[in-house]
C-alpha cells in the first residue's frame, strides 16, 4: 500500500495528522480509518466471491484481475492454443540474415542448399550461386542488340 511513499513523506503525514487531529483524538481517527478499510475489504471479497459463485464452476479461477487488458492479453499470449510461440520461434532473423549475407557474398549457406530457395531457381547454371563481384561483360561495339521492327 505505501510502496511509493518514502520515509520523509511518511513522516510529514504524521506530522500533519497530529497538527489536524491533535494527539488526543490521533488513535481514534487511526483505530476508524482501520475499521472502515477492514469492512472495504470484507465488503470487495464477498462481492467477488458472490460473483464467481453466480458465474458458475467453469469459473473458479476467474480473477479479476484478468479484467485488465494487459493481463488479458498477455495470458493469451502465453496460452500456446494458437500456436503463437511456433511462429514466434520460426522467424529466425539472424539465420535469414546470414543466408542474405552468404548470398551477397556469393558463399554457400549450409541451410539454403536443402530449403530449395528463390536463389537457386534464378541462379541458372552455377549451381544455385550468384557471383555478384563479378562485373557484367560488356557487349562489343560491333555486337548491335537485337532490333525489332514491330516494337518501334
């Protein structure tokens, strides 16, 4: 309850509990804010209780809690019905990268070679590898491209 309130703080609300209060009504007004927090809490805890009872025995582990979105959400997550934490584990970035970078370099990767990639079906003869240090061959100055007289 008083996580977020430090000893200075704590102090100064005593301090002005007793200036407000005075010392001889101080443990009255503290034995009925105790009283009245205890008869909240009774109060809650059998509204929740009334609640899962209504709700039925498919309910017993109903929290209220799980009423946040945020808990909602990540006890979904959690829940493994949908399979999330098979996709979550497929997306390998690091691999994929690697593969782009043996690709580039124009090194095999070990994991591409078997997985029938889009590389190895554009790559032609070589043997699924694309040598980009190559430059291309340029043409010839006699060499003209080919003319097509419907395209013009």
């Amino acid at each position: 309850m008083f996580n977020d309130i430090g000893a200075l703080e704590l102090v100064t609300l005593v301090v002005l509990a007793v200036l407000v209060f005075g010392p001889d009504k101080l443990p009255k007004v503290i034995q009925d804010v105790t009283r009245t927090i205890r008869k909240i809490r009774e109060f809650s805890d059998s509204a929740k209780q009334d609640i899962r009872q209504e709700l039925g025995p498919e309910f017993k582990d109903f929290e209220f809690e799980d009423l946040n979105p945020k808990t909602f959400i990540r006890k979904q997550l959690d829940n493994d019905e949908l399979g999330l934490k098979e996709i979550r584990n497929g997306f390998d970035l690091k691999k994929e990268m690697a593969e782009v970078t043996d690709a580039v370099h124009g090194r095999e990767s070990d994991s591409s070679s078997g997985s029938g990639s889009s590389g190895s079906s554009s790559a032609g003869s070589t043997g699924g590898r694309i040598d980009m240090t190559k430059k291309p061959e340029t043409p010839a100055l006699d060499d003209r491209p080919p003319f097509d007289a419907d395209a013009t």
